[in-house]
C-alpha cells in the first residue's frame, strides 16, 4: 500500500516544479531545487522499482519453498482435492504461546479482500491453534496456491489445509 502511495506521489511531485525556472546551478554553483526535486524523485522512483522487484523474488521463492507452484498444486488437487502445506521451522515455536484464532482469521481475510484475483467473499477461513482451514471456491488452481501462500505466511499460522475447488 506504500509502494502504491509513493508511486502515485511522485509524478505529483515532479509536476508542481514542471513550470519552474530551469537553472543548470545557482549563483553558488550548487543544484537548483528543481534539480534536487528532480534527482530525489528518480531515487524515489529507483527505490521502489527496487522493492517492488525484490518483493515479487521473495514471494516466488516462497511459492518455490513451500511447493505451491501451480504444477505442485494441480498435482495434489487432481489426487484429492486436499493440499496441505507446513512451516516446518515454527511448529515447535508456538507451542507455549496461546493461538489467537480470531486475529489470525482477520488477519488472512484482510489480505485475500487486498488481492484482486481472491475472493474473500468465497473462500471462507477457519483457524484452530495455528491450523488455517481454507474452503471455498477460486478461478483457478493457480490461485489455490495464492490463498495458500497468503494464509501460511501470515503470523501464528503453521500449517494449511486448502479445501478449496475450481469454479466453473
């Protein structure tokens, strides 16, 4: 949501110096405002492709880890429907805390009404002591996968079982 807010930003910025007078340097020799301005908003820009690049490699990586690729995926739907994924390093972490199950099911459906190719309107979520249950329908198998990644890296959730079908 950041990302979205600076992309949207900048051009702004850039704009309200568009009718500024162009100088190479001030009397000083030193970079005009307009040139800061513009030299910070590139940076900006820069930055953000940056993260954006790297947010997209770390959820690919994850796919990858935790076997949701949409082969893996289609693989254990076609045998079954069922797909169960685990984060293995956690399981024994949380066994003395206390599993917040309703924070855990707000949680994951805040971030499928965040993703535009979800549906938190049907894909219904149940959490029982870091289990996440996933049933409902999606577009694809594709995205059985997406609703999986999304409830597993969320925090107290360490495991998920996907009930989930394909719609016709």
């Amino acid at each position: 949501m950041l990302m979205k807010k600076i992309v949207f930003a900048l051009p702004l910025l850039a704009l309200a110096f568009v009718g500024c007078e162009k100088k190479s340097t001030t009397a000083s020799g030193e970079p005009t405002l307009a040139q800061k301005t513009e030299t910070a908003v590139k940076n900006a820009a820069e930055k953000t492709k940056d993260a954006a690049v790297d947010a997209k490699d770390a959820i690919a990586d994850k796919f990858a880890e935790w076997k949701l690729t949409p082969d893996d995926i289609k693989t254990e739907f076609d045998n079954g429907g069922r797909v169960v994924r685990s984060k293995a390093a956690t399981m024994g972490a949380k066994t003395a805390v206390a599993f917040d199950n309703a924070k855990v099911v707000t949680v994951i459906n805040a971030k499928l009404v965040g993703d535009s190719q979800l549906s938190a309107l049907k894909i219904n979520v149940d959490a029982d002591n870091g289990t996440v249950t996933l049933k409902g329908t999606v577009k694809s198998v594709n995205l059985i996968g997406r609703a999986i990644a999304l409830a597993l890296d969320t925090d107290d959730v360490v495991q998920v079982v996907s009930l989930l079908t394909v719609a016709n």
